[in-house]
C-alpha cells in the first residue's frame, strides 16, 4: 500500500485548530490550509476580551504539552496574555504560512471521496480530509428580555464587549453569573460610580489564589526541568481525575470535600447574613459548571456593588425594572448570558456520504462516535466536538488526547489501506445509549440545576466518566467501531512517515 500524500482542511485557527496545523506539519503532511473567519488566531480568547478575562486552569497547565510558556505572569492565564501565546505559537511553528483568515467555510459536501468546500468569498476548496477545530462556545446567547431594544445606554454581550466604552464612574449592570460574569464584577467593582449583578440562580464558588510569579520564578522557569517541577503535573493530573469522578459519582469523597470547600467559602466570606442567603445556591456544587474566584465574594460586598436577585421585568430606555416595580437606572448594561451550546461547525451546511445531511443526524441534538467522529461523514474528525469532556480542566489537553486518536485514523488512510474511515451507526447508537446512561448518573443531571451542560431534553451532553476512561479510549481506537476488524498493520516500506 502506498502512503498518500492527502490534502487536509481545518476549519478554525483557535486553540483546536493551531494544535492541528502544528500536527499535521509535524507529521509531514504538506498540503494543508487552515480556514479562519476572522482576521487573527486565537478562538475563544480573541472573541472574549471582557475586563477579568482569565482561565480557571493553573497557567501552566493551559498550554500545549509541547510548547510551555515561561512567562506567564500569573497562576491562573490573563486572557490577554493567551491570546498573545496562541499568537506566538503560530508563528514559531510557521503556521500563519497555511492559514486564511476571513475565510468562512459555509459548506463541505463528500463526493467521489473528497470533501468539497465552499467558502463564504465564493471560492472553493477540495480536501481528503476535513478537520473540525470549530470551538464550542461561539455562538453567544442573547436573553429574551423585554424592551432590551429600547434601552438608550450601552448595552453588549460579554463576547462582543465594546471596548470603545468608557466604564470608570458608570452604572454598570451584569445580567448572568456564570464564569464570565463572576469575573466581570470582580475586575470592574472598585471602577464602576455603581455596579449591579443580576442573579437568577446563585452558584458555588470554589476560592482559589491567583498570585503573580516573581521575576525570579519567570526566569528560573525558562529551564524546563525546573518548570516541570513547579508544574506538579501529577498533582494536577490527581486533581483532574478526582474532579471528574466527583461530577460522576455526587457521593464520592471529592465530591463531598469540593462541596464542603464552597461552603466554607461562602460561610467564612460574606459577613451580612441576608446577602449570604442570596448567595447560597440551591443545588448540588457542580451542577453547573464550578466557579473559581479569588475575589468573587469580595467584590460583590464591595460599597458600589449590589446583587440583584429579584427577577427582571423588562429594560426601559434609562435602565432595568426589576419585578417589584423598581427601576434601575443604568449607563451600560452587559449580557453574561453565555452561548449556544450545540452550534459546533453550524451554520455549515455540511453533506456527507450519498446526501447524507448533518442536520439530520444532529436534529435532536449533535452526536458524534467519541465526540469524534459520525457514520456517513467520512474522513471528517472533529476536536472538541459533541459528547466530548468539558469541566474546570485544560480543553487543550482533551484536544492533544482527541488530536492523538485522530492521527490513527488518518494513518491508515495515508496508508492507502482504506479510502473512507467513518464509524459504523451501530457503533454511533451503542456509544450513544452508554453515554446517555452515564450521564443521568452525574451531578449534572442529579445534583437539581439547570445548565449549558443539558441538552434540549434535559440530559448532559458532554463526556460522562472520568478522565482516565477518556484517556484510555484515545489511546487506541477500537477499529471494530469503523468496521476494520485488524489493527493497523502497515506493510514494510509503506510506513507512515513521521
Ligand atoms: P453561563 O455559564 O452559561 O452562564 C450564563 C448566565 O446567564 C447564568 O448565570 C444564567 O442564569 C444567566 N442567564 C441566562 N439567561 C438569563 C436571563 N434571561 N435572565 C437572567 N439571567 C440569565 O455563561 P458564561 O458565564 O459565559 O460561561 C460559559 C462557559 O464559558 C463556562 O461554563 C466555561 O465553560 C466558559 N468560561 C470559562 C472561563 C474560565 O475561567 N475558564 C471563564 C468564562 C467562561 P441561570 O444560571 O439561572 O441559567
């Protein structure tokens, strides 16, 4: 069997899409274009730039395994200074060379064994094989509010933060408390004349510290032995696998501790007792995504800020009504509302094997064999896709795992060995129905809350067992699932470069 030399397509240059490119290059494939709407790398980190913009995972741990950054400057990554490492990273690896940027691809249809492109500036593109680095969360959630139209301040989602808006001495009001939101109102309580959080439902927060690394420590860091060590990857890794097995088992002892750890935090935190009891949520902790803030309980007490629990009636020209008739008058009011989980490679228009439109298959909700892969749409293997892990812990290491798996299937298609690698719809349907079953049993589903973790019947939609049990089904795929009864066997002479 002959190695092919394949054209590969990724579809985005966010953190997904730039692991990919790296990849890919590394691997010796030489034909390949990322697409990437916009006019930068970078994804989510270069549509969130709201004030307070950080990661919740230990700086060190948010970077690709084989590109640390020394300079990170504090335990927990600016979004600023991720943006600039996405940027960085793209450059050393010689990958701005291979991405077009305003370049949105709207259609892919496989034919005669190609995927066929087409692309928003009215070009087109053919590929052997289609990568979807798409992201998540990208498609932000506007909240059904009243009269939002009428309101004659400044008014913006988080994602689209309007940085031309002066915020010092302004009223300010957040509409959400999830991540984005507790951040907000920690970076902007001691600038803002006012500043109101409107809660529908209150959340636990994890307390965490988020100190700066000396100059010193930034400099000793550029040893790789001694960032290795101050890493405590295996620590890190411990508390990785204890999170998700809190999430899957609400008994467990990491679950019971975590809880008992956000309600010291609120007990020891919030001095007025009625605030307290605004603040004390009414579900299980990690029912929605945990909140780590260093801050959070602090801000929120500050002599600006005010929480808001009263439901919102509606917005008005000057501001928000709340339900008890009071009228909040407001300079600028901003929507942490969060995003449309289910979007992935929407709005695409994406065909697969004889007709086969994705729409269909993802009618109820998306599906994927792994979070990977789907029967009838060969040879296209997302990152971070549907069903895939997501938590308080690194999606660039899920995507370097999910990355790993996705080159053994690439390899037998270089190989020549077969043509089309998709997997097998029973393959699809018997994952599918297992994971169902798990998820029920997780904090998401059990633990009394609503979330982006739900889908539109109310199930979790994400992975549903710990972190070792998605790590061992990257390691090797079970090819059955493909309808390729033999491991991979590659012919003397027709190895797979590397
Ligand atoms: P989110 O977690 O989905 O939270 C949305 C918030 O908006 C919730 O508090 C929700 O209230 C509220 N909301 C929605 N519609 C509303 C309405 N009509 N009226 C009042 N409140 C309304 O969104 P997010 O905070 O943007 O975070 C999304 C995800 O992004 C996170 O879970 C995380 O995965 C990621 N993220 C990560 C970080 C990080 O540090 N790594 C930071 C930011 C974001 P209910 O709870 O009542 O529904």
């Amino acid at each position: 069997m002959a190695q092919q030399d394949l054209r590969v397509v990724v579809l985005g240059a966010g953190m997904a899409g730039i692991l990919a490119g790296i990849k890919l290059l590394e691997r010796g494939y030489r034909d390949i274009t990322l697409y990437e709407k916009a006019d930068r790398v970078g994804g989510t980190w270069r549509e969130n730039t709201y004030p307070g913009l950080t990661c919740d995972v230990p700086s060190h741990h948010y970077t690709y395994s084989f590109e640390r950054n020394p300079d990170w400057t504090r335990h927990l990554p600016p979004g600023a200074e991720i943006q600039s490492y996405f940027e960085r990273t793209t450059e050393k690896y010689g990958l701005y060379d291979v991405i077009r940027f305003n370049e949105e691809a709207t259609s892919a249809r496989f034919e005669n064994g190609r995927w066929h492109l087409g692309l928003r500036s009215g070009r087109q593109d053919v590929a052997d094989v289609l990568i979807a680095a798409t992201g998540v969360l990208h498609k932000p959630r506007f909240p059904d509010i009243k009269g939002a139209d009428t309101f004659t301040g400044h008014l913006f989602h988080s994602a689209r933060w309007d940085h031309s808006v002066d915020l010092d001495g302004k009223r300010i009001g957040v509409i959400g408390n999830g991540s984005t939101g507790v951040q907000i109102i920690s970076a902007l309580a001691g600038r803002a004349a006012k500043i109101e959080h409107y809660q529908r439902t209150a959340q636990w927060i994890m307390p965490v510290e988020n100190g700066y690394f000396s100059d010193e420590e930034r400099a000793a860091f550029r040893d790789p032995a001694v960032l290795e060590q101050a890493m405590q990857t295996e620590t890190y890794m411990a508390g990785v696998e204890r999170y998700t097995e809190a999430v899957t088992d609400m008994e467990s002892e990491g679950a019971r501790e975590m809880a008992a750890i956000c309600l010291a935090n609120l007990e020891n935190n919030v001095q007025d007792p009625a605030l307290r009891e605004k603040l004390r949520p009414d579900h299980a902790p990690l029912c929605k995504r945990l909140i780590f803030s260093p801050d959070y309980y602090q801000a929120i007490q500050h002599p600006n800020a005010a929480l808001v629990t009263e439901g919102i009636e509606c917005i008005e020209p000057s501001g928000i009504r709340t339900r008890d008739g009071e009228l909040h008058e407001l300079d600028i009011i901003v929507f942490a509302t969060g995003f449309h989980p289910d979007c992935f490679m929407r709005p695409m228009t994406i065909t697969g094997r004889n007709g086969a439109d994705l729409e269909d298959l993802w009618h109820e909700k998306p599906l994927a064999y792994l979070a990977i892969s789907m029967p009838d749409f060969p040879n296209l293997f997302m990152l971070n896709g549907p069903s895939g892990p997501v938590g308080n812990f690194s999606l660039i290491d899920i995507a370097e795992n999910q990355w790993g798996y996705i080159e053994q299937l690439m390899d037998r298609i270089r190989s020549g060995e077969c043509q089309e690698i998709a997997p097998t719809r029973d393959a699809l349907a018997a994952y599918e129905a297992s994971r169902v079953e798990a998820a029920k049993q997780t904090v998401w589903f059990r633990g009394g809350c609503n979330s982006w973790y739900l889908d539109k019947q109310g199930v979790p939609a994400s992975w549903p067992w710990n972190y070792s049990r998605f790590v061992d089904m990257m390691t090797t795929p079970d090819w059955r699932a493909f309808g390729l009864a033999t491991p991979f066997a590659p012919k003397e002479g027709a190895a797979v470069a590397n």
